[in-house]
C-alpha cells in the first residue's frame, strides 16, 4: 500500500483522538495521585502533617456578609 492510499475518514481520527484523550487523562490522574503520596510520605499519614501557625485550611465558599442599603422613604 502506497502513502497516499492511507487515508484516514473523520470518524477514526475523532476515535483516535478520543481514545488518546482519555488515555492521556488516565495517566495524568494516575501520576498527579503518586506523586501526591511521594510529596506527602503515604495517605496514611496526611493527617500527621505539620501545622504551621497562621497557615490553616482556607474554606473558599464561607458567606460573604452584605451590607444593606439604607432606602430612604422621601
């Protein structure tokens, strides 16, 4: 079979493109998860990590408190 008789329809380059997609984030996941557990020694023992003053868990979706406009009644 010559080069130029290779040719690729729509749909495989979009199954390829998928399958390496997914493959791809697999791995990602996979390296991110193991190189947490290098960083943090086992999961076993991230609950024994030190605390450095000051330096607390920070809790992003606390309520905001609002301040009500004042409606005058002229």
């Amino acid at each position: 079979m010559q080069p130029s008789e290779m040719v690729m329809n729509p749909k495989q380059v979009f199954l390829s493109v998928l399958i390496f997609g997914v493959a791809g984030l697999l791995l990602f996941m996979y390296l991110q998860v193991w190189i947490e557990e290098q960083h943090t020694g086992r999961v076993e023992k991230r609950g024994e990590q030190k605390v450095t003053p000051g330096w607390g868990p920070v809790k992003y979706l606390q309520p905001v408190p609002r301040i009500k406009p004042q409606v005058s009644h002229a």
